[in-house]
C-alpha cells in the first residue's frame, strides 16, 4: 500500500537521527580513500565498519530484512590497494523482476589534494550529507517491503573518479 508506506516514512525519518550520523561522520577527521584503514577512531576503515555496523543493527530491528556486505575492488588510489563499498540488500517481493533501486551517497572525504591523507577533512556536505541520508533511509524503508529490490550503498573514491561506483556497476553488469 504506496499511501500507508508513505505516510510511515514520512513519520519516521528523523532530523535528529540525520544529524547524529553527520556528527558521526565528522568525528571520523579524513575518510579519505586512502587514510587510515585499521584505526578505531579516524580514516576510511572506521567510516565503513562504522556504516556496515548500522546497517546491520537496522536489519536487526526489522526481521533481518536488510542483507548487509562489502564490496571490495581492488585499485590503485591513493596508495591504497584495496577498497570497499558498504552497501545493504532489501530484496523485493517479486523475484521474477530482476531490477534494482540504488540509493547511494559517496561516505569519502578531500581536501584540497585528492590524496591529503593528513587533514582535517570531515566532508560534512560532500558527502556526509548523502551518507547520512542513505543510512536514515536504510533504517525507516527496511520496515516496509517493494515490490522491487532495493540497495542502500555507500562508495568510495568518488574523489579520486567515482571508482567506487565504477566498481559496483561493474559487478552489477557481471550478475
């Protein structure tokens, strides 16, 4: 029922829940694709555990509707090999239709140089605000279900070419 639906997301999105997952975003300092990958508190690896780890607790409240994953490619960007794309499945009601919905934010971060793994680059319009948004519609769409298949996705390396969208599409174009 389209009109419930929307009357419930209406409802349900959230300026606070927004802002609290900017402010999150922020505290990651440079998620550059090529920063840090293994800290706990600032890079790249944090921001995707961090985005992994919401989806995961959004399809924990709704049934494990939500198929949480990486994507990892390998590329040379920034003097990092390997990287991933965090992105969760809501598979939709009619499996005889094949096409998918995409709803994707860019979670990476620059600064003046696209390879300045070292400064203050919080990226809170560009693009945490997309981010932000893919995850506050992960957590209030997962409740409902589509008729078609639905994927919540954050990339990576837009910065340096929209690498991490390349990378997505070209699997995608592969299945």
């Amino acid at each position: 029922h389209p009109d419930s639906i929307s009357i419930g997301l209406n409802n349900a999105i959230s300026a606070d829940s927004l802002k609290s997952y900017l402010l999150k975003l922020r505290s990651f300092i440079n998620r550059n694709s090529g920063s840090d990958t293994l800290s706990s508190v600032k890079g790249i690896g944090t921001t995707r555990r961090w985005i992994y780890a919401k989806f995961e607790q959004f399809g924990s409240v709704n049934q494990n509707r939500l198929v949480t994953s990486y994507l990892q490619f390998n590329r040379s960007i920034c003097g990092a090999s390997q990287h991933r794309n965090v992105f969760a499945v809501l598979p939709g009601t009619d499996t005889s239709d094949k096409s998918i919905v995409i709803i994707e934010g860019h979670m990476d971060s620059r600064c003046g140089t696209s390879c300045d793994t070292a400064c203050v680059a919080e990226g809170m319009e560009d693009n945490g605000s997309g981010t932000a948004l893919v995850l506050e519609l992960a957590r209030t769409m997962s409740k409902y279900a589509y008729k078609n298949t639905i994927i919540f996705m954050t990339t990576t390396a837009e910065e340096q070419g929209l690498y991490g969208a390349e990378a997505f599409a070209e699997y995608a174009k592969s299945k």
